[in-house]
C-alpha cells in the first residue's frame, strides 16, 4: 500500500504542476488559439490532479498544495526565463514522460480502480504531449517552407533539400575546385610545379568526382527510403486508428488558424478520400512530399560531372607547360573560377552573388597560400 499510495500522490503532484504550467504559457501566449488550447490543457490537468488526490484519500492518504509551492514558483519563472518555445519542448517531455510511467504503473499496481484511472488518462496525456509537438513545431510566418514541420509522434526535425540538380552541381563544382586547388597548391610548393602536380591533380580529381558522386546518390536514396519508411508508418496508423489520425488533422488546421468547426469538417472530408488522407497527413504531420525528394541517379549525374569539371579546373595549364608558369596560370584561372563558382551560389541562396563571390575568392587565396606554404614547409622530405 505505501508503494501505491507513492506512486498516487507523484501523480497528483504531476498533474497539478503540469496544470500550473499550461496556466502561465497561456497567459503569456497572444495567439487567442494557442491560448485557449493551453487553458484547455490547464483544466484537463487540474481534472486528473483531482482524481488522482480522490484516490490518495481513498487509499487512506492525504495531500497538501502548500508542499508545492516552492516547485510553483519556479515553473513560473521558467516561462520568463527559457521563453515559451523552450517551455513548450520541456513540459512536452514531461508529458510523454508521464504517458510511460503511467504505463508502467498499468503493469505494476494490481488496483482495478486505479488501473481503470490510467486507461482513461494516458490518452488525454499522450493528446497533451502531441498537442504540444505542433505548438513547438509551428513555423512562424515567412519560414522557409523547405524547412519540415515536428513529427506529432516523435521529436526530429529533419531538413528537405531541393531536388535541384542545379543545387547538387554548384557545390559538387565548389567542392571539386576547392579539393584539388589546394592538392595543386600543395604539391607545387613541394615540387616546384613538375609532371607530379598533374599526376596528383588527377587523383585528387577522379577520387573527388567518385566520392561526392556517391555520397549525393546514397543521401537521395536513403532520404528516398526513410520517406517510404515513413508513409508506410503513417498508413498503418491510419488503418489501426483512424479516428485519432482525424483528431490529429484537425488539430493541426486549428493552429493554422482555423475555428474548432472548420477544422473538424476538413478532416472529415479528407478523411473521406483514404489516398488523399494519407499525402494530407505525411505533409501535415510528417512534412513529407515525394514533389520535394531528389532523384538519386540525377544527384548522382550532377554531384559527379561538376565535381570533375571544378576540379580539373587547376589542372588546364599543366597540360600545357610546367614550373612557375604553370603555378602562376594556374592560381589565377582557379580563383576567377572560385569567384564564379561563388557567384553562383546565390541561384539556390538569398545572398549577393558579389559578396558570395568574393567570399569563395578570399577563402581559396588562404587555401592556396596555406597549402602552398605546407608544400615547400616538406619539400625537403619529397626529394
């Protein structure tokens, strides 16, 4: 009995805190939504604190507020300090923290009563715990909408690329130039600009283009995968409860602004339509759109050919003579390129192509001084 009459009083003590909690975000929140949903939440929670006090008294116990006073206090100065967002995420753990250890408690106390308590609450809390995933995750106005909304099911924000070969070959370009400038540099410093330069160019060309190429097609198909992953999930949810991934939608449209109403009818009649049901509820909840998934075998294409074309870029006068000429050709052709690699860059960013320019110009100067440095530094040892 101790043991229970433990594990009961820790309950009320939780839910009462948690109630304490939704009551401040809400009286700090200016969105007339999200506020009257944290109240919504407040009252919930004063509810179960007072089942659960009803329960300590029954088992023979009491309970005193006065105990929680000090733990009061400091939840509200945590609403100043840490800023709702950071709150949100915190009383969101507390949440599925709560959902586990009344899980627990389904399994170990052998009270009929009390075990009928749990199955009623923990879906209240687990709705809490979601509830506050889509107010921790709702983008503000003008976020990037490449940027994924929090899962309802589970904390990871994972970032879309474009799909854009354009994006895949400017850096393959950048990375290609940026690799095998510096391998020129370096071995020229050690060797004075012979035949190794271009052997080592090569190398480091061919090594480059095969490596990014690989990479780009491997980070398109697993993010492939792990949206197949996903969906799949998704429509096993949807089959094994659909009534909940309905709440889920509905929700969802309330924080963007629509009534309780609203909100309500839309998910219905998307519900209605299992195929649409499911896109709505992978990009809603999940953030998944297969329109924003790269195609594996074009990052592949891209990733490798503009590799290879930046960097033999540092490679043209070798062909042609070697020493200083070579060496002095050499730089200039590599940083007018890096300036126009750079330029470039403000196809898939918002920044100026003179200041992104100059930015990749400056940083290949000290990469080519630097390596250059380096390879004179061990010139002794290359020969």
């Amino acid at each position: 009995m101790d043991k229970t009459l433990k594990a009961l009083r820790e309950n009320w003590r939780n839910e009462l805190l948690a109630a304490d909690m939704y009551r401040a975000l809400a009286r700090s929140e200016s969105d007339a939504q999200r506020r009257r949903l944290l109240e919504q939440m407040s009252l919930a929670e004063e509810e179960h604190a007072d089942l659960w006090r009803r329960k300590v008294e029954e088992a023979g116990g009491t309970v005193e507020e006065a105990s929680l006073r000090r733990a009061r206090r400091w939840n509200a100065r945590l609403v100043r300090w840490l800023g709702k967002e950071a709150v949100l995420r915190r009383i969101e753990k507390e949440e599925q923290g709560h959902v586990l250890n009344y899980g627990s408690q389904l399994r170990q106390l052998d009270d009929p009563s009390i075990n009928e308590l749990l199955e009623r609450i923990i879906p209240e809390e687990r709705e809490h715990a979601e509830r506050l995933h889509v107010m921790a995750g709702n983008p503000p106005a003008g976020h990037s909408p490449h940027s994924r909304l929090e899962s309802i099911l589970r904390r990871e924000r994972w970032h879309v690329s474009s799909g854009s070969w354009i994006g895949d070959a400017i850096y393959g370009a950048n990375d290609g130039l940026g690799a095998v400038f510096g391998i020129v540099s370096g071995v020229a410093g050690a060797t004075g600009g012979g035949h190794l330069v271009l052997v080592s160019g090569l190398a480091g060309m061919i090594a480059s283009a095969l490596s990014m190429g690989s990479g780009a097609y491997l980070a398109a198909k697993s993010e492939r995968e792990v949206f197949e992953a996903e969906l799949e999930r998704e429509r096993q949810e949807i089959e094994l409860d659909p009534e909940h991934e309905r709440e889920e939608l509905a929700l969802i449209y309330q924080l963007q602004g629509f009534s309780e109403q609203e909100s309500r009818d839309l998910a219905a009649r998307i519900a209605s339509r299992p195929n649409q049901f499911l896109r709505t509820m992978a990009h809603e909840e999940l953030g998944l759109s297969s329109e924003l998934l790269p195609n594996p075998w074009i990052a592949l294409l891209s990733s490798t050919t503009s590799t290879a074309l930046g960097a033999g870029i540092p490679l043209i006068p070798f062909f042609f003579t070697q020493g200083v000429p070579a060496i002095i050709g050499s730089g200039i052709i590599s940083l007018v390129a890096h300036f126009a690699v750079g330029a470039a860059k403000c196809l898939v960013t918002n920044r100026s192509w003179l200041a992104s320019g100059t930015e990749m110009t400056v940083v290949g100067i000290i990469e080519a001084v630097a390596a250059y440095g380096i390879g004179v530094l061990i010139a002794p040892a290359a020969h």
